[in-house]
C-alpha cells in the first residue's frame, strides 16, 4: 500500500496525542522511533498488538526506541485505549489523517466481501536520522516486537 520504502527519508509529520499533546519526527531526533498504524482503538487485532508492544517497553527502550501509535480515532478514545491497557507511549488521534496519508497508509480495504477505505496496519522503523530502516506490512499482532527487535 504504501510508497515509502527501506532508505527513504520518513515524512515530516506532526500529530496530537490522546492528551493534547503536539509530536513531530524532529522531536525524535537522536532515537529511533517505531510508528505503528492500527486502524481502531480497542478492537481484538489493535488491541493484541498494541499490548504485545507494552509488555516489550523495556527492550525497546534499552534499545533506544522511542514508541508512537496511530489511528484515526478520536483523542477520547485513544484516552481510554491508553488508559484502559495501561501503554507507555503516546497514541495519536490522527482525525485529520494528515499522518496517515502523509506515510500512505490509507486505502481501499476488503472485510467479509464488503470494500471501503481504512488504514492498512502498517509499521515504520525510523533511525536516528529520521530515515526508515523498515517498512513491515504483514504485521504479527500477537508478535509484533519481536518482527521489529529480530
């Protein structure tokens, strides 16, 4: 689905999290930040992958990554998300999906015979230079830190 590739320069994006708060990739300069996209707060797949990446939080962090989840829900529900499962990093309510689009990750989608558009989960390793050093697009919910820490 998405154009951005291994070695591309990760786009320029700025979003607001659950708690009002403003990220950019400049603010991550230094680490290396995995964003992951999962298309809706506290559903079944979301919800394994984003809990799969929690209780993985320290190896990221000895590993200096820096955490960032996006959908396009509401910064109240990503509230309860976070809250609910207990995450340690920030979830960004992208209503706009102006960082959805800006990585491509918005499309058509097929569920039970039924199209429509939606995010693809998608997830992007960014270096220390805000290059991206992977693009996993057959995401493992259920063991998805251990595709990218591998």
């Amino acid at each position: 689905m998405t154009t951005l590739q291994k070695g591309d320069q990760a786009p320029h994006f700025s979003g607001i999290d659950q708690d009002g708060n403003s990220h950019k990739l400049s603010d991550y300069k230094g680490k290396k930040l995995v964003v992951f996209f999962y298309p809706k707060a506290n559903t079944p797949g979301c919800t394994a992958e984003a809990c799969d990446l929690r209780d993985n939080f320290e190896r990221f962090q000895a590993h200096n990554y820096a955490l960032l989840g996006v959908s396009a829900d509401a910064a109240k529900a990503q509230a309860k998300f976070k809250e609910k499962y207990d995450f340690p990093f920030p979830l960004l309510a992208d209503e706009d999906k102006s960082v959805i689009q800006a990585f491509g990750v918005w499309g058509p989608k097929k569920f039970m015979g039924k199209e429509y558009d939606g995010i693809h989960r998608t997830t992007f390793v960014i270096d220390e230079n805000g290059i991206i050093e992977e693009v996993i697009s057959e995401v493992k919910t259920k063991a998805h830190a251990a595709q990218i820490l591998k």
